[in-house]
C-alpha cells in the first residue's frame, strides 16, 4: 500500500478473524490461504471459506488456540465444499496439548475423508506457500519450559548488490547484459506479515522490516499485568518502532477494558514510543483501523 494511501482498514478483504484474551483468537489471511491460530468459532465464522485454508499455523496448544479445530476439519470432512482438499496444521514440536487435541480428533466416529498432515516445526523451519513464499516458524517466549512459535510469510524478491548502488542504470544495465542479472542483484527475503501469538515480544529481528506485524497486547496498562507471559500496549508500540514495522496489527487484548478505552491509550503509546506506522485492531470480531 503507497504511503499516501487513505486511512483506510488496509487489511480489509485480505485478512479477518477473532481476537479476545483468555477466549479465542484466530486470524485468517485470505490471499496466501493461511489461518494461525484456530481459537473458538473460527469454523462459525468462515462458514465455506474453510474449504480454501491450506494451512493452519498454530502458535501454541492452549484452548484458545485450538479448541476450534475439531469443528474446522468437521465441516472440511462434511460441509458443502471440496471434502477432499488436503490441509496441513503445522504447530510446535512437543507440545501437549495438541498433541492430545489430534488425539480426540483422530479418535472421532467418522473418518475425515481428506488428506490431513500434522506438521511438527521448531524454529527456523520453513514451509513453502507457493513459489515466491515461505512461512518460518521462530520462537516465541510463552511458555516456561515449552516450544512456543510465531510465524514470518516471507516473500522471495531481489535487490541491488551493496557495492553496485552508487552506478547509473546505464551502467547496470550493460553490467547486467555482460555479466548477468545475478551479477547485480542478490536475493532476499521480505518479510510480508510477521505473526506473534501470544507472550512477550518477540525478538526484533523477527519483526524487522514487516509490511505487516500481528502483535498480542494484552494489557493497556502495566499495572493490570500478573504473571510475565503477556505484553503491555506499551512494549508492543515500543519494539514496532524499534523494528520498523510498516503497519501494526494488535490482538489478544484483555476483555476487562471496555472499547472506548483501547483506542486512547493505544494512541498514547503509539506516542510515546516514537511509532508513526498505521495501527489495526482486532478485538472481539472486530478488525478496525485505529490510525
């Protein structure tokens, strides 16, 4: 999206989901057929649409992540739709309670009647999207003593080689010509959508530079904060700025605050970190442009 653009919800149509502390959290990404997370509801809401999902991200194996699969994959196995598409949950190594979910699926009455792969990832594993994208799993800080992941929707591009940016693009061109396009430029990874679950922030280098990060906060105020396993309004603002996030996607905000009150102190953190990129939030059903 240009700078320039209007401030306008610049995930509308792309992207949609759910997102409630404690609840149920879900977001699907439309155009690349990728649903993280698959909290409460996730099935209601998508109705048909869930025959297009080719991959279920999950962050981790708490209910509010997951207690939405077994309705999924039954409407998938039954609903009005192509049954037999294959689909593939990709979650962390080791985890529990998914692995106790796929157990209750696995154990139900009836068989699925379609493809389905439980993928078990640790970080830095990559999983192809199509032939220009990639999903990396990194580490995400949850959970003591357990794999908790998010994900990176990497796009292949090039760029410019380092030693060639000061030439004309005459000169490019005819090094390119004699030499070739690999001669000029070198691959990179552009990070499209950087995904958080749930937790402390991430580390910056998993945010660097996103078009897009999808960032948990839970707390609109530090002193609501207990237990050191969910992020303030304040640190997430505080670490898109630091990483240069292009547009900022707030989930998993508590329900004890009332909506009114999410915006403003949004904004005063935004503020007060130096954070000038767009601003979303998804609370509850909601996906809305704050900024």
């Amino acid at each position: 999206m240009p700078a320039n653009a209007p401030a306008a919800n610049a995930l509308a149509g792309l992207a949609e989901g759910y997102s409630l502390a404690l609840y149920s959290t879900w977001l699907w990404l439309r155009p690349y057929r990728l649903l993280f997370d698959a909290g409460e509801g996730v099935a209601l809401r998508l109705h048909n649409r869930v025959f297009a999902v080719r991959y279920v991200l999950l962050s981790h194996g708490h209910l509010d992540h997951i207690s939405g699969l077994p309705s999924l994959l039954n409407i998938r196995a039954a609903g009005m739709g192509d049954t037999t598409h294959p689909l593939t949950i990709v979650h962390p190594a080791g985890d529990g309670h998914v692995a106790a979910m796929r157990r209750y699926i696995e154990a139900g009455a009836e068989p699925l009647g379609f493809p389905l792969e439980w993928r078990a990832v640790t970080p830095g594993e990559r999983i192809e999207v199509d032939e220009l994208r990639v999903v990396e799993a990194f580490a995400t800080r949850h959970v003591q003593g357990r794999l908790t992941l998010g994900y990176r929707l990497l796009e292949r591009r090039h760029r410019l080689r380092p030693q060639w940016r000061g030439l004309s693009g005459e000169q490019l061109r005819d090094m390119a010509q004699r030499e070739g396009r690999d001669a000029v430029q070198e691959p990179v990874d552009h990070p499209l959508l950087v995904y958080g679950g749930d937790g402390l922030m991430p580390a910056l280098e998993h945010l660097a530079a996103a078009d897009v990060a999808c960032l948990e906060a839970t707390f609109l105020r530090a002193e609501d904060r207990g237990p050191l396993i969910h992020s303030t309004v304040a640190e997430t603002m505080a670490a898109a700025a630091a990483a240069e996030v292009r547009e900022l996607l707030l989930l998993h905000v508590s329900g004890r605050y009332q909506r009114r009150e999410i915006r403003p102190a949004v904004l005063k953190a935004a503020a007060e970190a130096g954070y000038g990129g767009r601003i979303h939030l998804l609370w509850r059903e909601s996906l809305r442009t704050l900024r």
